[in-house]
C-alpha cells in the first residue's frame, strides 16, 4: 500500500505511471456490445470493411482503461478525490485486441478550490500509450483532492 | 430500422434523442470494480462517508452510457462513423443507483473533411439528463460521417 496523498503532495511536473492493462478481444465486444455497438467495434470481420480495417476497442473503453490505470497511478492514494470535467479528449490511434496500454498522469498548476473548503483543484494531464509506446489517447482533465488540513 | 443517415441529411440544429437507459446498483459497481473502483462507486456503505453522500457511478459509466444513447439515437443510422475527441465534457451531477438517462444531442456546423474524403466532419453538443430532467453530463464532441458520394 503507498503513502497517503493529499493536495500539498503534488507538485506542477510531478509524473505517475501505471499498467499494462490489456483490453482483450472478448472484453473488447462485450464492453461495445453494451456501449458503443458499432461494427469496428463487435464484429471482427465486418470490421475488415470499415476504414478502422479490423476490430478496435470502442473509444469509449479506452477511456475507462485509462481511468483504471489513473487509479492505479495515484487516484488510489488519494482519501476522496472528484473528477471535475475533462477540458480536452483525443483518440490518437485505434486500439486493437491484445493491445497492453500504460498510462501517465502529470501534476499541473494547482491551487486551493474557493467553493469546496478542504479540497484543491489539480489539474492532470493524462497520457495513455500503447506496448510500442505509441500514443493511442490523451487528455486534460481536473480533480478535486482533499488537503490534509480537511 | 431508422433509414440510414449520410452527411448531406444533417442540418445545424437538428435534435435527436435517446432514452431510458437505467443504471442499476449492481452494474453501477461491477462496471467501478473494473474501471474505477474508488469508495463513492463500489461501496454504498463507504460511500456515506464521502462528498457524494452515498453510491454514484463512476463518470466514465455516465459517459459510456451516454455513448450507447448516442448510438441509439443517431449513431446507428450512419453506415461509418468515428469519434474525433471530446472538446468538453462535464459531470454535472451524480447518477445514482435507479436512474434512468436520456441523452439528446444536437447537430452543429457541418463541413467536409480535407484529409479524409468521403467523409464529413459533424460537430455534436451532447446532453444526458436522469428522470426528472437533471443535467447529469454534457459534452461537445466531433464525429467523421460519410457523405451520400463516398
């Protein structure tokens, strides 16, 4: 188990990292069958026919395996911590079946929230890449974090 | 079957909309235990104790959830589409275990794609309320859709 984080931990530049995670096949249809039912993302051979040319993980699931490994990475460490929005989301190149991806999250400016006493605002920004080290999601995103006065 | 949409039937303004979709108590955990399984999303008893004063889903369940109303909606219509990112999203209130969500969303100023030929780029204002019409997500989001030629 880490050490506890609160808001003064964090500093602009500071970098967490986690994974793999890998998105499987079966879990790949099965969390678009749900969610995102499109044919690049259920059917491996209609996929062949769509410019994804083969089955890709809906963008949808990278997200969430990306908040997983944010979890892992540091969210984990904190006691409570509220996402506040994401300021900006991009897809970078498709995942595919048995794709290993790894996550970093870098500490931004951070300041003291004037509407929630006891929490900072942190902003982070996330990066999410693939076993070859290529970029397949990034985003800038914001948490509320408890200070350790709370 | 919905007749199929191409880029030239999408006009600024046009509304569509998809819903209920229900989030249980039992997926709202199962889907945090993979994906964000932070106190306030897995574990009713512990998520007393926090700022959300009982069990919420993770944001990125909303999200999905809301993706799949999208498909509902309109997505389902296009032979191919893809996502271009998100350009805003906010959590705008917690969805609790019972809710049931609809999603409208919104067609904004189309133009054709330079890089990509045969397709357009649509913008899209997303909009997820629960059952008595509470904003719980909004997003602005893009998406390439093939035009009538391709």
């Amino acid at each position: 188990m880490s050490q506890r984080l609160y808001f003064e931990d964090l500093s602009e530049g500071q970098v967490f990292e986690a994974g793999p995670f890998e998105l499987t096949q079966a879990r790949i249809i099965e969390f678009a069958t749900e969610f995102d039912p499109q044919p690049q993302h259920i059917d491996p051979e209609a996929a062949k026919t769509t410019s994804f040319d083969g089955l890709a993980a809906s963008g949808w699931h990278t997200a969430a395996a990306t908040m997983r490994l944010m979890h892992e990475a540091l969210i984990h460490r904190f006691g409570e911590s509220m996402g506040l929005g994401i300021e900006g989301l991009k897809w970078s190149r498709p995942v595919r079946p048995g794709d290993r991806l790894t996550t970093t999250v870098t500490i931004g400016e951070k300041r003291l929230s004037s509407s929630k006493p006891g929490f900072g605002i942190v902003p982070l920004q996330i990066r999410t890449v693939d076993q070859d080290s290529r970029e397949v999601l990034r985003m800038t995103s914001g948490a509320l974090i408890r200070t350790r006065g709370a």
